[in-house]
C-alpha cells in the first residue's frame, strides 16, 4: 500500500539556492527505504519535508497517514545525556499531549511504554538514566519511544552514527524486525551495512536517483548521468543491484 507519495518538490533555504529539486518519490508500507548521498545534498531536508518540519512551494507531498502514524529518530541522541531521566520516561515522551503534561500518564501509557522497551531489546532497563546508556542502547531507547505512537513508518536520521560496529549491526537488525510490521526508512552513511537489509536506496544530491535491490538482476543499469555509491559497490562485486533510475 503506497502511504507517501512526493511529486515534483524542490526547497531552498536561500532565495535560488535549491537544496532538493525536482523531487519524485514512493514509498510504500512494506518498504525498508536507505536514503544515502553526501554531506549537504539535501538527505536530512528531505525528511524535514515530509515530517512537515519545512514547508515548500515547490511540488508536493501526499500522505495517506495521521501525523500521528509516523514515528521519528533523530540524529543525534547524545544531547542532554546528563539530564537526570530514566529510559522509561524517555519513551514515554512519544505519548505527550498537552492534557499529559497536567494530568501525568495512564496506567496504559506505561505498559505501553513498557512494551516497546521490550520490543526494542531493553526489558529490564526501564528505571536505568539515559546517559548511563551505550551509543546503541540509547538509540533503542529512542525508537522505543517512536514505536509509542503505533506508527506505520519510521523515519530514523543516521541511526548509527557514533555506534561502534558491533552495535550497528544490532540497529539494523532490529530495524529488519520492526520492518515486518512497519515501514523504515534510513538516512545513513552505512552503505555496506545498509546493502544487507534496504529493499530500496534513493540517492539523494540534490536531485533524488532510486534504486530497487528487491528483484536482483546481473547486469547493472548505468547512465552518464549518475553514478553512486550503490553502483560502485555493485561493480566491486559487494552486491548486484538493479537500478530503476527515476530523477
């Protein structure tokens, strides 16, 4: 089932200087989608854009989900470690309305909170700070806390990032779980890792180049056009992909 669907968009923060342009994108409910490209060519905007944290003039976004059906890791969860708050509360904060904040959580907020604790591998850390936490213990953390809100797609910004490999590999594994159930989507620099669990790769350096990896053919489709990272690695022999170029 398609839940997101981008036509056409372009952004720019400063008057003709585009960021993204001419944008064109599906995503569908059982996909695990990697978004790679390089620093600056416009990864981070583009889930900005379909989070509706910025608004463009430029084409558009539909979404066939609730804002509340779409769950959020961000980049960096390193930030405020010595705040004195346990795990527990940090997933609770995917159930925050304005009515919580007065009234405190119901007794079902907690077991659900619980529950995606447990989901996520870290039953038992409940009542343990946050920054008493490993690199990867905090990242599950925080997508217990995205997993609050039952979302259909999870978007995560370089979930990996600062995590040694070891804990890479249990991120992602975790994610191939989740993906059973709900749709991921991955802005990473992890290509390698990536490789071993996307269904699809967009490109993203300022125009957007897809790639499906679901149906695996010999012969890799190239332009003159573009060239990345999914090609390269393809022509190294790491993996075989067919590319459905669509800019």
């Amino acid at each position: 089932m398609k839940i997101l669907e981008i036509k056409d968009l372009s952004f720019e923060y400063t008057k003709n200087i585009k960021v993204l342009e001419n944008i064109n994108l599906e995503i569908n409910s059982e996909d695990f989608l990697a978004i790679i490209g390089p620093n600056g060519g416009g990864k981070s905007t583009l889930l900005k854009l379909i989070l509706g944290l910025l608004k463009s003039k430029d084409g558009s976004i539909i979404k066939t989900l609730k804002n509340e059906q779409i769950g959020y890791v961000p980049q960096n969860t390193n930030l405020n470690t010595d705040f004195p708050i346990t795990a527990l509360e940090v997933v609770l904060m995917g159930h925050i309305t304005a009515k919580k904040r007065i009234f405190g959580y119901a007794k079902e907020d907690i077991s659900c909170a619980k529950y995606s604790l447990e989901q996520v591998g870290m039953k038992g850390f409940e009542n343990r700070k946050i920054g008493d936490l490993s690199g990867g213990q905090r990242q599950r953390v925080f997508i217990a806390r995205a997993l609050c809100s039952n979302p259909k797609v999870i978007l995560l910004d370089e979930p990996t990032a600062s995590i040694d490999v070891k804990g890479q590999n249990e991120i992602y594994e975790l994610l191939k779980q989740l993906n059973k159930d709900i749709c991921i989507v991955v802005v990473s620099h992890d290509i390698s890792v990536l490789l071993n669990y996307a269904k699809k790769v967009a490109h993203v350096n300022k125009n957007l180049v897809y790639h499906s990896l679901e149906n695996i053919q010999e012969n890799i489709k190239t332009t003159d056009e573009h060239l990345c990272e999914v090609e390269l690695l393809s022509a190294l022999g790491k993996t075989q992909v067919c590319c459905d170029h669509k800019h």
